[in-house]
C-alpha cells in the first residue's frame, strides 16, 4: 500500500510545493494503530480503506473510511506483547518538563503498558519515532494546543489504568469506590473534569432517558470492565 500511494504520488504530483503529500500520514497511523505482538514487531492491528483523490491528473489529497481499531489491546496485552506504540514513543520522546506536566513516568509504572513484560522493544528508536510523529502532526496541520490535548488524552488513559478500587456495602450490595484519589484527581484534571464527576462516571453506570439520567452504582468488577 506504501509503495502504491508513493508511486501515485511521485507520477500524479503538481509543481504546488504547499501540497501535503500522502506519505505523510502514515508515521500517525502505524505510532496510533502499530505494535509489538509475539509474531510481529511493528504489527498493524487496524483495518483502513484509502482513498486517492485525483484531480486532472493530480493527487489532491487522501482519505480513510472503516477505520477498525483493536481497542482491546488499549487496556490488555498478552504476554510479550506491548501496547500501540504512541504510548512508549510518548514517554521516551518527551522531555522531562512537558512530561511532568501531565503527570508521566516510565512504562513499566502503568498497568496498560507493563502486562506484557515487554516495555522496551530492541531496535525500535522511541525517541526519533516520537520526533517524527510531532512532525507530522504539525505537518498535516495540527496546532500546538491540540496536540498537547493529544498528549493529555493519552496520559489521562495511562493514569485510569492505574486507578485501584475497594468497595463497601450499600443497601446490601457490595458496591466499587475508587481506592486512591491522586490518580482520579489527575484524570480529572487532564480531561479539565472535576475529580467527583469523574469518579461518579467511573463507579456508576448511566443511563440517560428523555427527562433524565439515572445512576446506577457498579460492582468492583463492573468498574474495572467499564473503567
């Protein structure tokens, strides 16, 4: 596909410098739909359809439709499996002081990344997949607000992964509170959400009508599967 796109793209190109060229998305979608499996260490774990747009002879642009993403391997990873690689390119790119700032640490610290043993891949360079991956979402046009709302999405999915829960009895049902407040606290403050409205989200299962929503409280279990 690579080859296809790139081939259309040198023999259907205009003298328009300003043209973003194709090739230039696909470092986005292998960082956000790419990982290490038993098998295969750069598996793509994501269906796409892709569109070529040609105008009078000229790429104009691109597109995708049927975007399937294997959302499970978000929170759960076999053994010697990791995650997608956004995440580990995130934590090794980004520098100290930006990475405070959304509350990060190594990739062995969060749950959705360490329960394949696998945090560190050989060969693969994080740090420049990462330098490249900033470049080409400024290529494609993102500003620097949201792609720290990027970043800040990705962290916050770190930290509900490390979120512990307890439960107590109410009205004889065994229901989930959130054990440690400090990482709901800094969910909430990466999604720029109050802490109690994230925590009622997390412990509750909602159900919205045509007048209303009714909370419903969630077992440990529940919590964990909806979290």
């Amino acid at each position: 596909m690579k080859h296809i796109v790139h081939y259309l793209s040198s023999m259907c190109q205009d003298r328009n410098d300003n043209l973003r060229q194709p090739m230039e998305a696909f470092p986005i979608l292998e960082s956000f739909g790419n990982a290490k499996t038993i098998l295969n260490n750069n598996s793509s774990r994501f269906g796409k359809y892709l569109h070529i747009h040609i105008l009078h002879g000229v790429v104009v642009g691109t597109s995708l439709s049927n975007y399937l993403l294997e959302k499970s391997r978000v929170v759960f990873q076999a053994n010697k499996e990791r995650n997608y690689h956004v995440f580990y390119e995130l934590l090794e790119g980004m520098n100290d002081w930006d990475k405070e700032k959304l509350y990060l640490q190594g990739a062995e610290t969060y749950y959705y990344l360490n329960q394949g043993g696998a945090c560190a891949l050989k060969g693969k360079q994080e740090k420049q997949d990462f330098q490249l991956l900033l470049k080409c979402l400024e290529t494609i046009g993102l500003h620097a607000n949201q792609i720290s709302n990027i970043w800040a999405i990705l962290s916050s999915i770190l930290h509900l992964g490390n979120i512990c829960f307890s439960s107590y009895e109410s009205e004889s049902f065994e229901v989930a509170r959130i054990f440690s407040e400090a990482e709901a606290r800094r969910v909430g403050s990466l999604l720029q959400i109050s802490c109690e409205t994230l925590q009622t989200v997390i412990t509750h299962k909602v159900t919205e009508t045509s007048y209303d929503r009714i909370y419903c409280p969630l077992s440990v279990e529940s919590a964990i599967e909806s979290r």
